[in-house]
C-alpha cells in the first residue's frame, strides 16, 4: 500500500508539472502576462460571446458535460470490448466469432463522424430511417441529479459514437492475450479443476489482459477528446468543447476571425483531462500488475 500510495504522490507531481508546462506555452506564444494566469485563473474574455464573458465563466457553465461524456464513453468502451473479448475466446472460430470481429474491424475503421452521421441518418426520430424516439434523444439534455433517465437519453448515443472504435480495440488486445493465456499452466490447472470455461477466461486467462486495457486508457484519451470536439457539436451535447466551432469562427451568425482566448481554454482543458485520465490509469495499472510496483522501486 506504502508502494501505491508513493507512486500516486510522484505521479500526481508529475500531472501538475506537465498541466503547468502546458499552460506557460499555451498562453506565453502569445504574450499573455503568466501572472493573470496563474495567480489569478484568468483565462482572458471570449470574443466569440456577445459581451465577451470571463472564458472561466464559460468554462464552469459546460464543463461537467465534457466530464460525463469522456468517463461514459470510457466505460462503454471498456466494458463493451472484454465483454466482447470473453464472447469471442470462448467460442473461437464460430460464425458469431466471426460477426463480432467483423463489427469491431468496421467500428474501428470508421471515423467518429462517419458513425455519427450514420447513426443520425438510421435513428434519429424526426428524419431516420428507422426512428428510435425513446432511445434517441439529444436535444433533450437533463443534467443526470435533476432527471437521470432524461440524461442517459441523451447521452447514450454520444457514448456508444465515440466508445465504439475504442472498443474494437479493447476487444481485439483483449481477445488476443486471452487466446494466449489459454496455454498457460495457471490456466490448465483452474480447468482441470473442473472450473467452467467462461469462468476460466474472465477470471484467470483475463487478468493479464485488464493490464492491457489500463495502459491503453492512457494512450487513447488523446482520440476520445478529439473525437469529443465532433460528436459535442453533433449532437448537442452542452460541454466546453461544444466552443470549438464558435471559437474558430465558423458560425454564420457570428462575424468571422479566431477567439484566442477561448481556443487557449479549449486546449488547457484538454490536456487536463487527458493528464488527469492518463494518471489514474498509471494507477489503477500499479494496482494490477505487481511487476510494475516491483519496477517503481528497483528504479528509486
């Protein structure tokens, strides 16, 4: 526990050293006074708004969308693809095999808007081909303490969008380190003790594979927070980087030129959250794998 806890306290100080290099060059390459930054926490006015609020004022207005939004996808993904993975180890080579593998291949291979266009074009109730009024709703946004059920309406096609190709990749790591692990003599011995094949798959076979999952966490954040800046705009979704279009200039009723300031704050709070995201899943990979704790203190 004493190992944990120390990794978490370096990587923390880590996180904060990084998030402040980030914010000096963010806002130095344009001359912004570091001081009104850091000392302050003011990120400038946004332009793009009529009477250019505070970009921190904007910011607390939205920021919890884009939280709710990354940790749900994050989730889905996760879940969707080792439940995928178990489905496919263990029954290899079967014909459903072969369809889940052929989805994710196809999930994998599809840009996040690709997918989200076509999903609007099948789904949505008032143009679709195949209308879903009760499962499509993302005009309806409720924050989730006033109204749960209206929020996950609303929520659940942006997750399943921008979790899809994040769990095509799950299921395919995921899938291969079982089908590996299978051969291990750990895993013979829980089969021959008469221990059912799922059983053997998720639980023995599948350990080596979570460790997998939490590295790749880290390394994919960066795609779900671009692929957040489409799916946001798309479907409504009241987050931070629902601005990003704005910020550009790309609203026709706003006079056209780029809102520095509030792209600054786009980009500082991107990479706090994928700092943030990256770290837990360095914990939560200590906490899985031994050998790396016993890594973190051959190195001290």
């Amino acid at each position: 526990m004493t190992t944990v806890l120390g990794f978490l306290i370096r990587r923390l100080v880590f996180a904060v050293v990084v998030l402040v290099v980030i914010a000096v060059i963010d806002y130095a390459m344009f001359g912004d006074p570091l001081s009104r930054v850091f000392l302050h926490l003011d990120f400038g006015c946004a332009t793009s708004h009529y009477g250019c609020p505070p970009v921190k004022e904007i910011w607390s207005e939205y920021w919890q969308a884009d939280v709710y939004l990354l940790i749900g996808s994050l989730a889905l993904g996760v879940v969707g693809g080792i439940t995928a993975a178990v489905f496919c180890a263990g029954r290899p080579r079967s014909l459903a095999t072969r369809a889940v593998e052929t989805a994710g291949l196809i999930f994998y291979s599809m840009p996040a808007y690709l997918f989200g266009f076509g999903v609007l074009l099948l789904f949505e109730p008032s143009f679709g081909a195949l209308p879903l009024p009760f499962f499509f709703h993302p005009l309806d946004y409720q924050d989730p303490y006033a109204d749960p059920w209206m929020f996950v309406q609303a929520m659940i096609v942006p997750w399943i969008v921008l979790a899809a190709p994040f769990a095509a990749v799950v299921m395919r790591l995921v899938q291969a380190t079982m089908l590996d692990e299978l051969g291990a003599d750990h895993v013979r011995t829980a089969e021959a003790k008469g221990l059912t094949r799922r059983r053997v798959i998720r639980h023995h076979a599948g350990r080596p594979a979570y460790v997998t999952v939490a590295a790749l966490v880290g390394v994919w954040v960066p795609s779900f927070i671009t692929n957040m800046v489409l799916v946001e705009y798309v479907f409504f979704v009241p987050g931070f980087f629902g601005q990003t279009k704005r910020a550009l200039g790309q609203v026709p009723e706003l006079p056209p030129g780029f809102d520095i300031p509030m792209i600054q704050g786009l980009a500082l709070w991107a990479a706090v959250l994928i700092v943030v995201v990256s770290a837990l899943a360095d914990v939560v990979l200590v906490l899985l794998d031994p050998r790396v704790r016993a890594s973190g203190q051959r190195s001290q």
